[in-house]
C-alpha cells in the first residue's frame, strides 16, 4: 500500500554530527585551554557510547525530560574528560560539548535526504520527524534549512513521550491526520524505531548507514543502507 505519510528518525538517519563528535571535543577542550590528541579522544569514544547504551538499557524515560537529557549527555563527555585527565572542569567543559550540539553548524544532513524526502512530497506524500532529541531539535532543523520539508517535528523531551513509547508514533499520526496503518517510519534504531512503530501499526524501514549487530532477518523488516533504496522499499518506484 501506497503509504499517505512517511516519518523520519534523526540521529544516523536525517542528520551525522560536523565534522565529528571527536572534533567538537578537542575543539571545545581547546577552548578551555586543554589540548588532546584528536585520535587519543576517539580512542574513548566507545567508552562514552556505552555509557550511553548502559544508561538508555537502564531507563530510558530521561529523553522524556529536557533535564534530564542533557545530564545523560553531561555525564557522557564528563567521563572522557575524567579518562583525559581533566576532572576539575569536567563538567562545565562536558556541558559545553552538549551546547555546541545544539547549534545547527554542528550537524550536517546526510547528502541523500533532501533528494529523498523531495521525491516523496513530489509524489503528494507527507513527510515528518519523530526522534528521542531535546527541545532544540524543531530549531535545529530550521536552521539546517529543511524545515519546510517535514510537515511536523516531534521531539521526545517536548511532547514528553519517548520511543518505543506507542504513543509517541501515535501523536505522530494524529498530527498528520494519517492512521498509523498509512504511515511508514524509518529509524536506526531497532529497539526504539522498529518495535515503537510496528506496536502501532506503522510500517517500519531501519535504516543502516555504517555497520550494525541487527541483521535484516533479526529486524524483520525492510532494511536499507541508504534512502536511494527508500522508494523501492515503499513501492514507489515506476
């Protein structure tokens, strides 16, 4: 089925950090007068993702509240500080890491997206964006210039709803005046995208730009690399 609405994650799906994550780092400890190797901050850079993953596998309601979103992420870069050596400024440097991340300059769409969601509203079909981010994501992507590409932008910390929560896809839906059953949602995230959109309905597509442990028989839905293979997916193509 043609769908009437096609929704999109951000994070390594819409949008990949400028120039790096790593970069932004050594840019702001340079700032405060602290200088790190660049490949000597991408070395721990696992160590910050798993604080992360054991934080998000432990509750992740925190995307539910714009607090305390930003002190998971404060917690994340204050412990590549500490593991630097730098402990006494940890957290007023880690916190102004998560302050870059809020400026559009730190963030770059991926070079296939406007082609993709442009061909999908060419075809008459409504685009929008459901991501666990903070309350600066509808800004960030206005200041990106795609904000006349998405009909609607929910966030988890401003609707205080977070994926896999079905509601959250579900608002989605209402605010498009589109069944979720008529939606399609594409995301990374197998967890938070896939689950959170086929409990209510919605067709979903992981999408996996880099490597990833979730094969396409694990996900149990269509699987792309890249949105050049999107309308094939959702059978748009002549």
């Amino acid at each position: 089925m043609r769908p009437r609405a096609v929704f999109f994650d951000v994070g390594n799906t819409l949008l990949q950090p400028y120039p790096s994550v790593s970069s932004v780092c050594q840019e702001v400890l340079s700032e405060f007068g602290h200088s790190a190797d660049l490949e000597a901050i991408e070395s721990l850079m696992p160590l910050v993702d798993a604080y992360y993953e054991d934080r998000y596998r432990a509750d992740d309601t925190f995307w539910t509240d714009e607090e305390e979103t930003s002190s998971v992420w404060v917690g994340m870069y204050s412990l590549l500080c500490e593991r630097l050596g730098i402990a006494d400024q940890a957290p007023v440097i880690a916190r102004r890491v998560y302050d870059e991340f809020g400026k559009p300059g730190r963030w770059r769409p991926y070079p296939d997206v406007a082609p993709a969601v442009t061909a999908l509203r060419d075809a008459g079909i409504m685009t929008g964006i459901i991501s666990n981010w903070d309350r600066r994501l509808a800004s960030l992507i206005e200041g990106l210039g795609l904000g006349g590409m998405f009909d609607v932008v929910v966030s988890s910390a401003d609707v205080g709803l977070r994926k896999p929560d079905p509601r959250v896809f579900v608002l989605a839906c209402e605010r498009l005046g589109v069944a979720p059953e008529e939606a399609v949602h594409v995301g990374d995230h197998h967890y938070a995208d896939v689950l959170g959109a086929r409990a209510v309905g919605m067709t979903p597509v992981l999408i996996q730009r880099t490597g990833s442990d979730v094969m396409p028989a694990m996900a149990a839905c269509a699987t792309i690399r890249t949105f050049v293979e999107l309308p094939d997916v959702l059978g748009l193509e002549d």
